[in-house]
C-alpha cells in the first residue's frame, strides 16, 4: 500500500490496520482456532487495550470479566453504537490482581439478534472458539503501541467466514498462561528479592525525607 493513496480512500481504511503492520494474522483462516487461552492478568495494576481495526458489518464493543466479574463493558464500540475509535487509540478496561483471570467478551448487535461471545470457549453457544491470541512485539511503525497480547474476534455466532480478524486489540497486563509452579522462585530468591526491595524501600524512604529536610 502507497502512502500517496488519496486522502478519501485512506479516510475509508481508518479502521483497518496497515497492511506493513507487524499485526498478528490468524493463520487458518476458514477453520476453527483450536487454541484454548488461559488470559490472566500479569501482575497488580490496569488492563489496557488498543484498538488496533475492524473488519466487521455488526455493531459491536468490547467488555472485561476479571474472576466472573463484569469490570468493564460498551468499550471502543463500532458501527453505529457510537463514534468509531481511532485506530491504536487506548482505554483502560479497569484493575486487576496478578493471576486474576481474565474474560474478554464482545457484545455484537446484527443479523436481527444480539449477543455476547466470550474468550472462554465453554461460555460461547455451540462452545466455538471466537477468539485468536498471539504475542504482539513492539513495532516501530506503530509506536503508539507497546507489546503486549494480541486478541482478535471472530463475530460470526456460527463461526461463519472463521478470519478471527472482525474486532481486533492488543491488551496490555495480560498472560494466555498462568505461570506454571516451577516459575515460583526459591527461596533463596525469595531472599535475594526481599533484600532488593527492602534496599528499594530505604531508597523510598530517603526520597520522602529528603525534601522535608531541605524545606526545613
Ligand atoms: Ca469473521
Ligand atoms: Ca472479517
């Protein structure tokens, strides 16, 4: 794709990702994603999303569980149930505790119906699997964007076309792992990092005195 496409088609393409975007593709188009993700949160601390484009006729918008939880909702909605978001522009879904899990879910008003479709497969009807996941990288063409994890939905109820390209993110703050038990430190690592923060907590503790002690 050029960058002299005229101002009008380009306008047209705001929701599209550029093609030279290092953008996950789904790679089966036309089946059935047989991956399963276990999305939970990395550490304490906000999830965000990036809109990163649609391919998608319905109306449809973004949503959060964390542990059942329903934290978010109506988020970076297309098509009519408010003003397209800009590509690569960012919400903050809400909080989440390192090792929550996390259900991204979209709500999708078309074809004379409406509907939720869950990451989690086992809540899905028919218990299809709408959702794509690959590890983004950091991509100097897009610098608004930091690495994370990329989504991508498939809005068919039925699966349909099966491009999982319709509503399309990147989430930052979150895992498709829960680290397994081997990845929990020894404790002679525990020690090591309990010494670091206690060194972090007295470099903290320095940095409160030290203005009231100039001040004084
Ligand atoms: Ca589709
Ligand atoms: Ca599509």
């Amino acid at each position: 794709m050029s960058i002299t496409l005229p101002i009008a088609m380009a306008a047209a393409l705001t929701l599209a990702a550029p093609a030279d975007a290092a953008t996950p593709v789904y790679p089966d188009r036309g089946v059935e994603n047989p991956a399963v993700y276990d999305f939970n949160a990395v550490s304490d601390g906000p999830i965000y999303a990036y809109f990163m484009g649609a391919s998608a006729g319905f109306q449809i918008s973004l949503g959060l569980k964390v542990n059942g939880v329903e934290i978010a909702q109506g988020v970076f909605p297309i098509n009519g149930l408010g003003p397209n978001p800009a590509i690569y522009s960012v919400s903050e879904l809400g909080m989440a505790r390192a090792g929550d899990t996390l259900e991204f879910f979209i709500d999708v008003v078309g074809g004379g119906d409406s509907f939720r479709l869950s990451s989690d497969a086992s809540l899905n009807a028919g218990g299809f699997n709408h959702v794509y996941s690959a590890a983004y990288a950091y991509d100097p063409l897009v610098p608004d964007v930091p690495a994370g994890v990329f989504v991508s939905f498939e809005d068919d109820p039925n699966l349909g076309d099966r491009d999982y390209n319709d509503l399309t993110f990147v989430f930052i703050n979150v895992a498709t792992e829960r680290p397994s038990p081997a990845a929990v430190p020894e404790p002679a690592s525990w020690a090591t990092m309990l010494l670091g923060f206690g060194v972090a907590g007295a470099g903290l503790r320095r940095c409160r005195i030290r203005p009231a002690s100039a001040s004084a």
